[in-house]
C-alpha cells in the first residue's frame, strides 16, 4: 500500500520520470537518496527543486569526472552541507578515491584517473592540461596545480566524506556492501569499488542498501537493494529515491 505521504506528493509533485514502490523499508525518518552526478551541475540544479528539503538529503559519491563542471558540483555540495537549514550528507565514490591517490602519487596514479574522467576535473578547476601526460613533470605540476585550486578548505571536506550512511533499515553506500558482514563492519574498498556478491546476494538481516556506482538504466529494486545510478553523465538522468517507512519514490531528471 502506497503511504498518504508517497500520494500527496504525487499529487503535488509534476517533475517528469517519477515511480514509486511500496515495501518494507523502514528509515527512522524520510530520507532522500542521489545517484552519481560525475560533473552534472545542470542536472543537480534541476533535481534539487524537486526533493523533500525538510528530510535528510544523502549524495552516495562519484561527484566528479566524465562531466564538464566538477568542480563546480563540489562546491556546491560543500555549500550544502553547511548550511544550517539541511541535513545534507555526502559519501565518498571511487572517482573521489582516485583524484586522492592523484594527489598523494601523482606519477603512479595518473593515468588511471586520466582514463575514467580526471582530466575533465583538471579543466573545470582551469587546469588545461597539454604535452606529453605521461612526462613525470607535467604530471606533479597538475597535481600542484590542482591542490592549489581545489583549495585546502574544499580538500579536507572531501577527504572528511563517510562511507556509509545508516538510519533505521536503510544503509546509504557508494559502491556495494559484503552482504556476509553486518554494515558496521565493511572494508573500505568494497564500499567504494564493489563486491562480487552484490547485489545478487541478499543480506541476512533487514537491512536495505541504497547505492550508486554501477549503471543501470532506471532505478533498480533487487534482493532489498535499490540501485540509483542511471548514468547522469551519459545520459542526463540524475534519479534520487525518495524514501519513509514503507515506501520508495524514485525521480530521474530527463
């Protein structure tokens, strides 16, 4: 059975690539949920209108990279999650993992984060990279570079940025969880990276998962998992999932 708040808010509500399914879950209050943004200021700006902004707000991560304004999602999130009147919560992603080992070994790790994205993060922080990306110098130069224009009050946020996010039966991660182990007890990589296991494999205990990190092509419910990475980058469909106990409601810009 849908909830009456599932339902005034339908009524209310007339964003395009809304669906809502009733089940289970059961947050200890509303929460709202956001997929991978990678870059997508355009479409933050869209969906943020849209969502409860009197509910906890949680960003699973992967904020940056693939799109053309990262630098410009970042401080916008950090605006967010500062001001007083939101509960706004932002979980680290792998590609915010990747521009930290940038940072921290610029030469080994470059031509990793290049590859998935980096260097579009590098041109919406003014960095224009040019030569040979494979020349040790030029490398720790962008990584100096970027420092400095990411600025030190920005870095220690990201690098401040939880794994997880956890409220009644209802975990907020980036990539996965092992679901042999209870949420509390989770390696590091398996959050940001994934796991083998899922989700094909349902946990043991109530527990729902809400994550970003593997694309799907709308928002997925399987095994007490609900996947809301639609692929914003490529596809202009940034979803949330709107969540209170005994319901989800999903929305996707696009």
């Amino acid at each position: 059975m849908i909830s009456n708040w599932i339902r005034q808010r339908l009524q209310r509500k007339t964003g395009r690539a809304t669906d809502t399914f009733p089940c289970d879950i059961a947050p200890t209050t509303r929460v709202t949920a956001v997929g991978d943004i990678h870059g997508r200021l355009d479409l933050l700006h869209a969906l943020l209108p849209r969502l409860d902004d009197q509910s906890p707000l949680v960003f699973v991560g992967d904020y940056i990279d693939r799109g053309p304004f990262s630098a410009q999602v970042l401080r916008h999130l950090h605006h967010l999650s500062d001001a007083s009147d939101r509960h706004v919560h932002c979980l680290l992603g792998n590609h915010e993992e990747m521009l930290f080992h940038f940072l921290d070994d610029p030469e080994r790790h470059a031509r990793l984060w290049f590859r998935n994205g980096g260097l579009h993060t590098l041109a919406s922080f003014g960095l224009k990279p040019t030569g040979d990306l494979e020349d040790s110098r030029k490398v720790m130069e962008l990584a100096e570079g970027l420092r400095q224009s990411m600025g030190q009050d920005l870095l220690e946020w990201l690098t401040k940025r939880p794994l997880t996010w956890t409220n009644g039966n209802v975990t907020i991660v980036h990539a996965a969880l092992d679901p042999r182990r209870p949420v509390e007890a989770q390696d590091r990589q398996i959050c940001l990276w994934g796991h083998p296991m899922f989700p094909r494999t349902a946990r043991g205990d109530d527990q729902w998962v809400v994550h970003g990190h593997t694309i799907v092509d709308r928002p997925r419910v399987r095994n007490r998992i609900l996947s809301i990475d639609t692929g914003a980058f490529a596809s202009g469909r940034l979803t949330a999932a709107e969540i209170e106990d005994g319901g989800v409601r999903f929305l996707s810009t696009g």
